[in-house]
C-alpha cells in the first residue's frame, strides 16, 4: 500500500480542491458577488421541477379569481422586465432557461412566498393580508424570484458539498474530533449545531439581503412603486412583534435591518432602474 505523509496529504488536497473549486465560480446578476457553484442549474432544476409538481398534487390551491391573477400580473410584468433588462445591457439573461409558473396556496395561516429554482412561484393567501397591495406583493415576488435569478439554491447545495468535504477530510486527520465535539455539543445544547451557528445562518443572511436588493430592482423594473416596501415591512414588523429570534439565530435579517437596508436603497433603485416599458 502507497504510504503519504499528513503534510503531503493535505498539500494535494488543498491543490485539488483549489482545481475543483475556482473554475466553479460564477457571478451574481447586477450585484456581481462571486459565489461556488459545483453544482449544474440543469440538475437543480429538474430537481425543484419534480419537488414543485408534488407540492402541488399534495396542496389545497385556489384555482381562479382576482388573487390569482393579481399574482400572475405580476409575475409576468417580472419575466418581461427582468429578461429585456439584461438583454438592453447585452448580457446573457439568468432567466432563459426558466419555465415559469405560479400558484396560490389556499392557506391563512401560512404569511410566505417562494420561488423554486426555475421559476416555480407559490404565495400562500395568509401573506396577502399582510402586503395588502399589488405594490407590496410586487416586492415580495421580487425578492423570491431574485433567490431564483441569483442562483442562490445552487449556491447552499454547492457550499454544503464543499463543507462536508473539507469536514470529513479534516476529520480523519483529527481521529474523529470535529465529529466528537459536534455531538458533544449538539447534546449540551438541545440539538442546536455550532456549525449552523457560524457558517450556514450568516450565508443566509447574505442571500436573503441581496434578494432584496434585486427584488427592489426587479420591482422598480416592472413599474411598481417600490416606496411601498417599507410599508410591508413595517406591517411585518408589527405581525412579527415579540417572535423574532435574535440575529445571530436567523437565516433572515431583522424587521428593523430590512427596513433600514431599503431606506438606503431607495433612490438608488428608482433613479438607477427605472420601468421597462412593454
């Protein structure tokens, strides 16, 4: 049996992984952050399209009427905005491979909206109370069709592949400490995991920010007045008074954050990103 040295060992490792990892990086759209993408869109996207369609052979959908196509409204000013923005500035559009849909979940208790990689869009009927207005809903389905455009899914599948190989390598060269001290703290702590703590929580936070960056754009894009924003999230705020975990537990930016990021951005995004006329 060919015998190596750890110190060997491990220079070859960071060599290879260094092959594997920076031809796999890309760009997002408009905000031009670098991110790890290992993984194919392609095969992202066969999965969400498989996981979308059981969703909606399992869920209770409201089928026609004013909420529904208020939804599609939207989204379809979206499709039009964000495709002819990229192609008015000669770049390849993110979304040309997306099979749009969307759906409206008969469900009160549920305040959400998400967007599968793809283009797959479902609102639950509880977050139509809270957005009140097609302005606020608009930003809404920005922002999740912004996770959709930034890739954002490929980008956690990629970062997951990446730290359970680092883990595990690491891990035999420690005789199994890293995985010893994870369930050591797993048990001191009810289960709560110190590597969701410090790595994948404040990614999240990353993403969920630019989402709403590019969902502000993609809005002030499609012609909605994005001013509204701040609104939803005041009124989110006040639904969410007293519940809100502190920061450093959330994959999401506080009430309080959301509101003064998009303060901050405002003017920018209405002077920078004007309607698209269809």
């Amino acid at each position: 049996m060919y015998n190596i040295n750890r110190r060997k060992f491990l220079g070859y490792f960071g060599c290879s992984c260094c092959s594997l990892m920076l031809p796999s990086c890309t760009t997002v759209p408009i905000t031009e952050r670098k991110q790890l993408s290992i993984i194919s869109e392609a095969r992202i996207n066969r999965q969400a399209e498989k996981a979308y369609e059981n969703f909606r052979s399992k869920s209770k959908l409201i089928t026609s009427g004013a909420q529904l196509e208020e939804i599609r409204n939207i989204g379809k000013k979206m499709e039009f905005a964000v495709s002819a923005f990229f192609e008015k500035q000669g770049k390849e559009d993110p979304t040309k491979n997306f099979s749009w849909d969307y759906i409206l979940v008969d469900n009160n208790k549920v305040v959400n909206a998400w967007c599968m990689p793809g283009g797959k869009i479902a609102v639950y009927t509880g977050l139509l109370k809270i957005t009140k207005n097609t302005d606020a809903l608009s930003v809404v389905m920005g922002h999740e069709i912004a996770h959709a455009v930034a890739k954002h899914s490929v980008e956690r599948m990629s970062h997951a592949m990446a730290i359970n190989l680092g883990t595990t390598v690491a891990d035999i060269f420690l005789g199994g400490a890293i995985n010893r001290t994870r369930n050591t703290i797993g048990q001191n702590t009810g289960g709560l995991d110190i590597f969701k703590l410090g790595i994948t929580n404040p990614f999240g936070r990353k993403q969920e920010t630019e989402a709403d960056y590019l969902g502000l754009i993609f809005s002030s894009l499609s012609g909605f007045d994005i001013r509204e924003s701040v609104n939803l999230w005041k009124r989110m705020a006040e639904k969410n008074k007293g519940k809100e975990p502190p920061v450093f537990l959330s994959t999401h930016p506080s009430s309080a954050k959301r509101i003064e990021n998009l303060n901050n951005w405002l003017n920018e995004v209405i002077i920078k990103y004007p309607p698209i006329k269809s």
